[in-house]
C-alpha cells in the first residue's frame, strides 16, 4: 500500500522548499537544521562573508605547534560540501589536508567555514529552469601552483541549466605538477570531459538524452585556442 504523505520537504537530510522566482517554479535544496545543529556551539560572527581568509598563508604555517585532529570538523564541512553548499567545496579540501595534526589556525579556519555557513544557513542549490528543457552545461577552472609544492587546484561544476544550481562539482588538488597555467587548466577540462561523458550516459539512462554537445565554458584564452584547433583538425 503506497500513501500520499504530501509534498516532500526533507530526503536523505537534504531539505527541500518551493520558490518562486519571476512566475518560474524552483525548488531550494538545503541544509539549514543541519548547519542549526552543527554550529550551535560556535560563536556567531557576522563579518565572515567568505568560508576561508584571502590570504592562506598563516593556515600552511607548518611551524606552528600541532593542537588535534579535526576530522570531525572537517568531516561536517565535507558533508555539506558534498551536497547542497559548493561554496565551501575549497575549504573543505584545503582543510582536509591537515586532518591528522591542525594547528590552532587551522582549527579556527574550520570554526570559520561554521560561521560562514550559519550565517548563510538559508543558502542551497537552486534547482528548476525557465526553459523547463535539461541542458547539460559545464564549467571548469584551474588556480596554477598554489601550494609549495607547485600543485595547482582544480574544480568543476556541472548544470542541468544554465539558470539551474549546479548538479555535480568537484575541487580538489591536483596530483601532477602542471608547468603553466594553461598545462593545469587543461588537467581540470580533462576531467570535466570524464565526468561528463559519464553524466551523459546517465542522462540518457533516464530518458533526457543529451542530442547537442555539452558546452564547458573556460576562462584561459590558450585552452579555449588549443580546443578550437582541435575541434578543426577532427573536421577536416
């Protein structure tokens, strides 16, 4: 026996509520009980508009003496990170990185990134489009040799709209060392390239099949020119 309980307001822990933007329906994913649980201990600060400093030097400060672990603050980040908050999907894996042994900076950065998050606790993932169409649609960057050991950092972000929320990113570090920019924007294209030609196929699994390309939009002029010259030699 199936019962109609109503329209769905929490799946998973991922609560969801209806808005109306402009006469176009779409549905907010977030997790503001969640983030009301998690940071109910941790002081409000209402001047914390980004998750992390501009600056990250002092939090890569290996001199200073080693506190505790913070696998559980990191792991609540990376929770939120994972599903409905892509802004924080850097800092939990720059903090991520000293999980074992943090200094008290980095324990103040995860404080920090709780902050953030629960001023910003209403926040979530956009979903719906005016066009009511699914359209696959990419974006990839890469930040070139941020760290000492001259990794860069790279991310993507794939859409179901181009007005939509994002349905699937990623940052991470790099494992390679890229010798330019360009060279580490061309290792975040590459895996935005894998993920969505598994995307498409799951698309295609459930009856939207994607009959155009997907764009990736790009800001590195050399990468969109390789691509271009690329895409040309395949024609002729």
């Amino acid at each position: 026996k199936v019962t109609n309980q109503g329209e769905v307001r929490k799946f998973l822990g991922v609560q969801i509520k209806r808005e109306t933007i402009n006469d176009i329906n779409y549905f907010i994913l977030h997790h503001h009980d969640y983030i009301i649980e998690k940071t109910k201990d941790v002081c409000a600060v209402r001047n914390k508009n980004t998750p992390l400093p501009i600056n990250l030097k002092q939090l890569k400060d290996d001199d200073e003496p080693k506190v505790e672990p913070i696998h559980d603050l990191v792991g609540q980040i990376r929770f939120l990170a994972d599903r409905c908050r892509p802004d924080v999907a850097f800092a939990a894996s720059f903090l991520a990185r000293f999980s074992i042994n943090a200094t008290q900076h980095q324990i103040n950065a995860c404080n920090r990134v709780l902050q953030y998050l629960n001023i910003t606790k209403d926040e979530g993932i956009k979903v719906g489009s005016k066009s009511k169409e699914i359209t696959l649609t990419a974006f990839a960057d890469a930040s070139f040799a941020t760290e000492d050991d001259s990794k860069s950092q790279l991310c993507y972000a794939l859409y179901l709209a181009e007005d939509s929320g994002t349905c699937l990113f990623k940052s991470w570090k790099d494992k390679a060392v890229s010798t330019s920019s360009t060279h580490a924007e061309i290792h975040a294209l590459f895996d935005t390239i894998k993920t969505i030609i598994w995307y498409r196929e799951l698309l295609r699994e459930l009856q939207y099949p994607q009959v155009e390309p997907t764009i990736i939009y790009q800001d590195n002029m050399n990468v969109i020119n390789l691509s271009d010259y690329s895409a040309r030699d395949n024609m002729t």
